[in-house]
C-alpha cells in the first residue's frame, strides 16, 4: 500500500464528503467523519492496517465549490500538516448552472475560473506531503446525453489533466459509476443522481483504496 505509517489524511470537499460530520468532534475521531465514503476508508484503513496507525481528516462541507476550497484551503488542509490529501470537488461548480438559473448567481465557477484555483491549490500543496488524489467529480446518470453531465464531463477532464500535468494520481470516479450503470439503476446508488447513498459511498471508497494499493494482511 502507497500509504506510510502513522500517515495524516485530510480528505476535502463539498457535501459528498462532508455528509453530517461533526464539526465540533475531534479531527480523526469517529464523529468527525461523517457516514459516507470518507468513514469506510477509515475504517478499512483502522480494521485491516492496524500497524499502520493512519489518522484520517474530513474536511468536507456542504455546498462548496472550488473557489469555497481556496478559501479555507490554509486552515482546514495546511494547518493539519497532512501526508496526503485527497480532493473530491466540481459537482456544485457545475450544479449551480443549473438549480440556481432563477436566482440569476453571480459567483458561477467556468471552466478557466475552475482550472486556475484547482492548479492554485495543488500549487500550495504539492511540495508540502508525500501525495495528492484527485477524485473526478461525478453524476449517477445513465444517459450520456445529459446536459447536466455534458456540462460535468468538461470538469472532469480537467481534473484528469491537472493530475497529469503536475504527475498526480487521478481516481475516474465516474467511470465505476458509469459500469455500474450499465447493469443497474442509478436508484441503487443515488436518490437525486448527485449524493451516493450508503451503497454509492461504497463504491467510491472502493475507488479510492484501490487507487492507493489497498489490500487486505
């Protein structure tokens, strides 16, 4: 497994990695880390690494964008010290086009605003722990021709090109939502094809272990 001893993970985002995390809980304790797939990996990491002694950070909270990221990038990521940080951001930046046309927004993140606070972060972050995950942001929707996941799918390639260009692995989220797709209803994993129930919270943690060689001792 990729992740060293006694290693320090903070994993940031919006409400995907949040979902009802304690905020006034202890960092690494069992309140503090909500009931999605942030608290699997850390109990994957607890029940079958326990030489490992992995402390493991949510910093997710409900609604952010990207720009919401950079805003407290300093406080709720740097100031831990972490080893790795694993970022899962871009559905709001994307959703608020769309849930939000009414209340005529004026703080819309478009693609070049996304690119650059995206390559600012990693900028801040990358010469300071031992590894970056980048996690594509994702839909449950069966139909490609969705205007919202069209709109999506232009983010997530640029989040598989950041992870590229500064030699970054990336996690294709949507692409193991996409196979599940294929054989079962997106109900299965989601009730509004934006938040995974336990089940999608499953398949991302999944995801994302493997992605750091995971295995069972």
């Amino acid at each position: 497994m990729q992740l060293k001893k006694q290693s320090k993970i903070v994993f940031i985002g919006d409400s995907v990695t949040d979902t009802g995390r304690d905020y006034q809980a202890s960092p690494g304790s069992f309140n503090s880390l909500g009931e999605g797939y942030v608290a699997v990996i850390s109990a994957a990491l607890t029940a079958l690494y326990p030489a490992h002694e992995i402390m493991v950070i949510n910093q997710g909270l409900n609604g952010h964008k990207v720009t919401d990221l950079q805003a407290r990038w300093q406080s709720d990521v740097l100031a831990f010290a972490p080893d790795y940080v694993s970022i899962l951001i871009g559905i709001n930046d994307v959703w608020r086009f769309f849930d939000q046309s009414f209340q005529q927004p004026t703080d819309l993140v478009d693609e070049e605003l996304f690119t650059q606070t995206y390559q600012a972060l990693i900028d801040q972050t990358k010469e300071q722990v031992k590894g970056i995950y980048l996690l594509s942001p994702f839909m449950f929707e069966k139909s490609q021709e969705d205007p919202m996941l069209q709109k999506l799918k232009k983010y997530q390639a640029i989040v598989k090109k950041l992870a590229e260009q500064n030699q970054l692995i990336y996690i294709d989220i949507q692409q193991a939502i996409d196979d599940y797709l294929a054989i079962q209803s997106s109900y299965i994993l989601s009730s509004d094809r934006v938040h995974p129930n336990r089940n999608g919270h499953f398949l991302v943690a999944n995801q994302w272990l493997e992605a750091v060689g995971f295995k069972q001792e």
